[in-house]
C-alpha cells in the first residue's frame, strides 16, 4: 500500500516460453528451499543458487539445443516472505479477517 509499509518477496517459479510469437514449448523452473527443479515434459533436473540461470529467463539463447529459439519468462511466480510498516498487524490475519469478509 501507499501508507510507508513495504513488503518484500521471494521468487519461487517461473514459466518459460521457448520458440517465437507464432510457436513455442514451455517448461518451468519451481524453487524448494534454495534449490531449483527444472520441469521440461519427462526431464526434470536440479540445480542450486540464489538464481535461475540468466539465459533460461532473460531473452537468452541456448547454441546447444535450440540455437534460433529465445528463451524467455513467460510469467513468474513470487511468495510474500515478510511486511513492515502499518500494513504488518494486517498481513497476520487470515485472509478473511484482513478484508473484512466471512
């Protein structure tokens, strides 16, 4: 909200496209913990960092499998992790009590 609080956020999966505006696959990359699964129709594979491989997600292109297709994140997925400020007492409660309803 716009009255000082600010939350902050912690990326958790994204969905991403390969291929052009006419045709594509998708695959997605799910965080656990710190470690990252990538889920592409049968592979799944692992891997760790604070970070999703830049060329997966940013407009990168991979030479050793899909040279003349770009990579790109096609919706990402992030998971509050904490709020300050005045909207704090607010996060605490169950979504029904925050709005008022139920």
């Amino acid at each position: 909200g716009g009255d000082g609080g600010s939350s902050w956020y912690r990326l958790t999966g994204v969905i991403v496209h390969v291929g052009t505006a006419d045709s594509g696959h998708y695959y997605s990359l799910v965080r656990q913990g710190e470690r990252w699964t990538g889920l592409n129709d049968d592979d799944a594979y692992s891997f760790s960092g604070p970070a999703i491989p830049e060329a997966d997600c940013f407009g990168g292109y991979d030479a050793s499998r899909h040279p003349d297709l770009q990579r790109s994140a096609y919706m990402i997925f992030y998971e509050r992790e904490g709020v300050d400020g005045p909207e704090a007492e607010t996060a605490k409660l169950e979504p029904e009590e925050a709005t008022g309803k139920g």
